[in-house]
C-alpha cells in the first residue's frame, strides 16, 4: 500500500536541510529503484521553484510500504529528522486513484 509522508520544517532550518540533503536523496533513490516511489518533493515557503533563502516548509513523500509500522520507521530514520529540520511528520495511508 502507499503511505503519505508529510513532514513539516522547524524555523531556521535551511541550513541543516541543505547539509542533510544529500543522505535524504539517497534513501528516495533506493525507493525508487525499488520501484517503490510514487512522488517526493519539498513544499517551497514562497511561491517558487528556487525559494532560495526563504526556504521550504515541509516535505511529501508517497511511497509504497508493507505496513504503516514500515512506512513510520522509515520516515524516522530520514537524515532530516536526525539533523532537527522537520519539526513534526505525520504518516497516513495513500490511496492512490488517479493517475491510474
């Protein structure tokens, strides 16, 4: 089943989003070699595609996982909520409808 990732960004957070990056890409790249990943992106905090210092305010992650249990322990072990840039991330199931 897809599972929906939604993480929220602490304030002040750019900077260990940034250095933290390259590890978060990482784990997305594995999912979707898997062929697990449905989409990932950030929520830019201004309306752009480069916010540059304004930043982003969260994160969405749809990814196909096992269980909740799976999908849970997989988004807390993101090298973003080691480093303290989300503040808060909610896991739900994701029933995927369209595109089909």
């Amino acid at each position: 089943m897809f599972y929906a990732i939604i993480a929220s960004d602490a304030p002040g957070s750019l900077q260990a989003r940034l250095a933290a990056r390259p590890a978060h890409l990482e784990r997305l790249q594995q999912l979707q070699d898997a062929g697990r990943l449905l989409l990932a992106g950030p929520h830019p905090a201004v309306d752009a595609n480069d916010p540059g210092e304004a930043g982003f305010t969260g994160s969405l992650v749809v990814a196909e996982f096992a269980s909740l249990e799976e999908a849970r322990a997989w988004a807390d072990a993101d090298p973003y909520v080691s480093a303290g840039v989300y503040s808060q991330v909610v896991v739900k199931p994701f029933k995927r409808v369209l595109p089909a």
